[in-house]
C-alpha cells in the first residue's frame, strides 16, 4: 500500500496579512473625547445670546478651573500606573486649611512663605503615605486612600480650630497672599498660567521620559514590569506623590481666589468625584496602563463646559448631575468596548 504524499520542505507558507480595518487605526479613545468636546463648544458658541465665547467667560471658567487641572493631571499619572486615588480631595481641603493658618498665624509675607511651602509638603507627605500603604503593605488603592480621606478630613478639623477666630470659616484676605490669584500676566490670571506650566512639565514628562514609560509599564502589566527590572512600587508611590504636592498646589491657588478655606467634607467630595470623572471622561482606562494628560485636560473642561453652558443657557441645576452621571456611565462603557475589540 504505498504511503501519502508528504510535504518534505520545512518551509512554511504564510498567508499574506489583511490590510488593518478601518475602524481599527481610529484612535478611538481620542476621538471619544475630542468629538464631543468639539461639537458642544460650537453649540454653545452658536447658541443666540450664551456669551459663552467671550474672553471673560473663557478665562473665568479656566480660572476657576486651575487647581482641579492641576490636580486632574497629576492623578492621571496614578490612575495609568495602576493606582486610585480618592483622597484628592480631602488632601486640597488639608492643605488649603494648613496654608490659611499659617499665613494668618504668622503674617506678613513670612506667614505667605511658610503656608505655602508647608501646605505643599504636607501635600506631598500624603500622597507618599498612600503609596507606601497602596504597594509596601498590599492594601487595595481605592480602601487605603479612601480610608485616608476620613483621617486627612478628621485632621482638616483639628488644624482650622488654631486658624479660626470665633465661628466660621478661615479667611485670609491678605493682599501678600491674595496676589497668587489677583495678578494677571499679559491680562491672563496667575492661577492659569501654574496650570499650563504645570500641565506642559506633567504631559512632556509621561509622554518622553523614561519614568513616563515606566508609569505606563507599571499599569500595563505590573509582573512583566517587575521582570524587566523596573521598581513597580516605587513608580507607583511617585505617581501617589506628585499627586499629593499637586493637590496641595491646588488647594493654595484655590484659597488665594476665593480667600475663604473650604472646610465642608461636601467639597472634598465633589472635587474628587469632578477629578475622577474628568479623567475617566477623557479615556484613560481605569484598570491602568492607558491614558494621557490632554485627554484629561479635556475631560475636566469638557464637564467645565458643561455646566457653565447650564448656567447660561439657565438650565436647572438638578439636570447637571444626570448629566454628568450619564456621561460618565458612557465613557465606562466605551472603555470597556475599546478593550473587548482588541482582543
């Protein structure tokens, strides 16, 4: 019976590759917030009588807006290499309160000095607290920093009764320190341009150094990381640190433009909630490894946008947070679609 022909020759053939899909070399995750950013600007600009492009409106919602970008952009960093933060903000309630004691405490520019170096170290001293408990002792990042958030607030408390004078808020209306907010270069406050540097110095740093790189490593695949010799743990309390310094920077710009120390457990809440939302809203991935800070830069100002449109347009309050819900559920999903696709 004589025997099948064999193939004898090692050789493989390989089919040729399909050309990639369309839909397949959009950038989805850009697009998802870049379109919808686009498309309500050029709804409230056209809209008869907003007033939304004027330059007041503008430099008054970015403005407004300069503490919860820093902040934004800098937990971004925590969120691609794997981590949570949600002590944001009550780590910028504590170390505005910190500043405004000081400042009252000691007076003149010294007591401007001293405030705001130590409410930034204070800053930078809980966001290394939480990086050490979230990695070196293996406590979940969403437990450990909420945790945090409850003694940071408890903290908050005890630190504003040495500022305080009688009943009420801390309030420090003190032109030396008032001129971080008032002053206004080139007809542009104070406040935007820390944004923008701050923005500029975080986005070149996570897009071409080499710590970049190793943040996006860290939340990629933490093992494979670690076996390429990268320090995970200490990528990540970094990530956790420049969060904490940037919350405190947010909070002391905050406190020079308002001038009254925000002490309402209800506005740390809101402010981490508006940070993560921003985020999330602007695509980076929730289980880490992807992100960028334009995309939350645009994220914040999207929800920014948003609710000065509601303003103007007098829409009811109540109608915002549905709407902030649900845009928030939207970009949840399609992080979850974008994930499934590529597999």
């Amino acid at each position: 019976m004589s025997q099948p022909d064999r193939v004898t020759s090692t050789t493989a053939v390989k089919a040729p590759d399909s050309p990639p899909s369309l839909a397949s070399r959009i950038p989805w995750r850009s697009v998802a917030i870049v379109v919808p950013f686009v498309v309500v600007f050029i709804f409230l600009s056209a809209f008869p009588g907003s007033n939304f492009l004027t330059f007041l409106n503008i430099t008054n919602v970015l403005d407004r807006q300069a503490g919860i970008l820093i902040i934004a952009a800098a937990s971004t960093l925590v969120l691609i290499a794997g981590g949570l933060d949600l002590s944001v903000g009550a780590t910028y309630m504590f170390t505005a309160v910190v500043c405004g004691t000081l400042v009252i405490k000691v007076g003149g520019i010294a007591g401007v000095w001293t405030g705001v170096v130590v409410a930034l170290l204070a800053g930078l001293l809980v966001g290394v607290i939480n990086g050490v408990i979230s990695t070196y002792l293996k406590i979940n990042p969403l437990i450990a920093t909420l945790a945090m958030s409850f003694i940071i607030l408890g903290t908050t408390k005890l630190v504003s009764q040495f500022g305080k004078e009688g009943i009420g808020q801390i309030r420090v209306d003190f032109p030396e320190f008032r001129w971080i907010a008032t002053t206004k270069p080139l007809g542009i406050s104070l406040p935007i341009w820390i944004a923008f540097v701050v923005l500029v110095v975080l986005g070149v740093m996570l897009w071409r150094t080499r710590f970049g790189r190793y943040i996006y490593a860290a939340g990629g695949n933490a093992e494979a990381a670690r076996l390429a010799g990268i320090r995970v743990n200490l990528v990540r309390i970094a990530t956790f640190a420049i969060t904490g310094l940037a919350a405190g920077l947010g909070g002391v710009i905050d406190l020079a433009r308002t001038p009254s120390a925000p002490e309402n457990d209800a506005i740390a809440t809101s402010l981490t909630f508006t940070v993560l939302a921003g985020i999330v809203v602007g695509g980076t991935s929730i289980l880490g490894g992807e992100g960028a800070i334009w995309r939350t830069v645009l994220g914040i100002l999207f929800i920014a946008m948003l609710y000065n449109g509601f303003t103007l347009l007098k829409i009811d309050p109540l109608f915002q947070g549905i709407a902030l819900g649900a845009i928030i559920l939207i970009a949840v999903g399609f992080d979850a679609w974008s994930r499934f696709r590529r597999r």
